[in-house]
C-alpha cells in the first residue's frame, strides 16, 4: 500500500507539474524547492524532531533506518517521517529535480515497516519478531514493488542478513505488494 501510494503520488506530482503550462518548464524545479523549503521550516515543529544540518526527509536518511532498524523510533516520528519522504520525494521528481527512487523507496519502507510493527506490537503484544525486522521486509517490500523486483529485494535482504527465518514473511510481503503495485 505504501509502494502504490508512492509510485500513484510521484505520477501525480509530475501531471501536475506538466499541465502547469504557464510556468516555464525550468522554473519548476525552482518551485518545487521552495516547497521543500517550506516544508523543511516547518519540519521540526511537526515532529518534534530537532535536525542538525539537513532534515531526515531531505537525505538518503541512513541514519534514521539504522534508527527504524533498532527499534528507536516511536510511532508519531516514523509515521511523520514516512508521510514527508513520500512528498519530498514526488515533489522533487515530479517538478523536474534530480534524484532516484532507491535510497527513498529504501527509508519509506523503514519506516513503513516500523509504522507497521509499532501498530501489531501494541494491539497483539505477544506476537514474536525481533526488533527491525519489520522495518528490514518493509524496506524489502517497497523497494520490490517500486522496482518491480520482487526476487532482486528477496536475495538483496536475504544476503543482508543471513537469517533463514525471515525468508517466508519476507517472500509473503514481497509478493504481496508486487500484486498491489502491478493492479
């Protein structure tokens, strides 16, 4: 849900920048960086997450997966997080700017991941998992629906981690959301 809502954002971000007919073509990159300015004054003040030199949405955030992956993250940040990569990102593709779908497919699925295991921890507190796992399969699970390589994310996080026991609720969720990103 989280990949389709992405990809389904990104396709919007840019009709909407094309059917901008008004504005020239190489000013839009400029106009979808001052809402990312924007965004960034306002930030902090939404998450109560103080930044040093460049807000976590606006990097490639490995610091803050190596958070999600560590179970540090509470539920409103990782949430917030989630929801202001997905517009940093289509904002900044969609106006024209440089920048891939990789790293930022990597980060949402984190913290779409930790969204996820932060909700089934609280409602069925007794269902096993060690910590980040989920943020691991949701990391997986987004960059294979973006990508639309299912087997390429099982075999990359496979060799991330070694772990057999991950390897059948990160194959259901791979193939899960590849089905969703291709209806």
């Amino acid at each position: 849900v989280g990949s389709e809502m992405c990809i389904r954002d990104r396709y919007w971000s840019e009709d909407l920048f094309k059917k901008w007919k008004r504005v020239p073509e190489w000013v839009q990159p400029a106009i979808g960086g001052v809402i990312l300015g924007v965004i960034a004054l306002v930030y902090p003040r939404l998450t109560g997450v103080t930044w040093d030199v460049i807000p976590q949405v606006y990097n490639v955030g490995y610091d803050v997966i190596e958070a999600a992956l560590a179970s540090k993250l509470v539920f409103g940040v990782a949430l917030t997080l989630l929801i202001l990569k997905l517009i940093a990102t289509s904002l900044t593709l969609g106006s024209g700017g440089s920048g891939g779908v990789f790293a930022p497919s990597l980060f949402m699925g984190a913290m779409l991941g930790t969204v996820f295991e932060l909700v089934i921890r609280a409602v069925f507190p007794e269902i096993p998992g060690p910590p980040g796992a989920y943020a691991l399969i949701g990391m997986a699970a987004t960059f294979a629906a973006i990508a639309h390589a299912p087997i390429t994310a099982v075999l990359i996080l496979f060799e991330l981690t070694g772990d057999y026991r991950i390897i059948l609720p990160l194959m259901l969720t791979v193939v899960i959301t590849t089905v969703v990103a291709q209806h």
